[in-house]
C-alpha cells in the first residue's frame, strides 16, 4: 500500500468505506446499486415518465422553461442521495470524478448532439464557497471538460444574492427565492451552452440560468446533473 493512500485512504464513492486501488470507485457491494435510470424519460427535463406515449412529463407540461433540454444519470434516491449529501457537504469533492465518469457512460451521446461550445457550473454564492471550500458543480464540470475536451466557464456568471435552501422550498417558493439571485460578469460569446450541477429537482436554478443565457444572446442552453428528483 503506498503511503499516500494510508494517509488519505481511497473510499467507495456511495457508501464511504475505505476500498482497494481495484475496487475503487465503488466496492463490490455496492456495484449493483448503481443503476441508472431506464425506460421512457421526459423529453425535456429527463424524468421517468410511465408511459411510452407521453413525451414530457407533468411538470414540463404544466410550465415553460427556457432550456432546451437535459440529462441526468440517476434518481435523487437510496445510496446516490446519501452520496451526493457527501460530496456537497461533507467534503468529498473526489467523488466528482466518479460522477463524471458516469455521465460519461450515460449522457456523451447527449452531448455529441448538443454540440456545446462550453460547459459552465452552476455558480454558488461566495459565502458558501468560503465555507465549503469548493464549487462542488465545478468540480464534476471540470472532470467532463478533461473527459470530452470541452471548455470550463466558471467566471462569466456569479451568484450575487444569498438565498435560501432549495430542497426546504415548494416551487413557487424557488422560483422566488432564485428571482435576480445570478448575474453575469462578462459578456457572453458561446450560441450553445450546457449547463452542470449536482441535482435537479424542480428545474427553477437551471431555468434562471437559462434565461438570463438566452437574453443576453446564447441560443441553446441544456443542462447536465448527476441525479433528478422524481418530482410531479
């Protein structure tokens, strides 16, 4: 064993147990949870959806969202809930690699289609980077662009207000905590833009981002999360 992993020992990206250079990312037991979503999915958002001959799924018949559309891997569920816990708020900002590689497997075909010009992080605000220590969004973007060799943006837009906690909010509650919550500091020259965070749930922070994008000129704007809540 080298020194270095007994100082800082390899652990399973779902349950947190320390594991083998072989077993690492996920140990053995954990394998078979690792099940990305399948069947019909959302159109739009990429939620399961229970039949074939919907195309989009309630939420995204109920309301217009100004991104174009979307991936996520998998549900907001079991072991990827109480990972994604980890790795935004108990420091394991390594498991982003592990995110990465999965949506590698899963969404790459997305993306070839996209065709993005730049892949951009959702910001967070400043108080909670000096309190977190990392962006745990640019931490994933910043594994796809070296997998798939597109550019990272993480300075062209910032969030400037403080809000509330999402997941403690019903969606009319997100939709106004987000109300003028980002900004852009530079101009924005890309046409096509995914966007990459952790988890969506409702939609309302990409749907912000989004269109703050389009008003100031992008035409296409997708987005990219590891995990999707079931929703409506």
């Amino acid at each position: 064993m080298k020194f270095l992993d007994i100082l800082y020992p390899k652990r399973c990206a779902l349950c947190d147990c320390v594991v083998s250079g072989r077993e690492h990312p996920v140990c053995l037991q954990c394998r078979d949870e690792v099940k990305p979503i399948t069947g019909p999915r959302c159109l739009r958002c990429s939620k399961p959806i229970d039949s074939d001959e919907k195309e989009v799924c309630l939420d995204c018949e109920r309301h217009e969202f100004s991104f174009d559309c979307g991936f996520a891997a998998f549900l907001y569920c079991g072991k990827i809930k109480a990972s994604i816990a980890r790795y935004k708020y108990g420091g394991r900002q390594e498991y982003g690699r592990f995110y990465g590689e999965m949506l590698n497997l899963f969404a790459s075909s997305y993306v070839t289609c996209w065709k993005p010009e730049v892949l951009i992080p959702v910001p967070v605000h400043a108080g909670k980077l000096s309190k977190r220590g990392y962006n745990q969004a640019k931490v994933l973007a910043d594994v796809l662009g070296e997998i798939w060799g597109i550019p990272v943006d993480s300075r062209s837009m910032k969030r400037k207000k403080k809000t509330r906690a999402q997941k403690n909010l019903d969606p009319a509650e997100r939709r106004r905590n987000l109300r003028e919550a980002f900004t852009l500091v530079q101009e924005i020259r890309y046409k096509i833009v995914v966007l990459v965070d952790d988890i969506y749930t409702t939609g309302s922070t990409v749907e912000t981002l989004a269109r703050l994008l389009k008003e100031h000129g992008v035409e296409k704007v997708y987005f990219l999360t590891v995990c999707i809540g079931r929703g409506l």
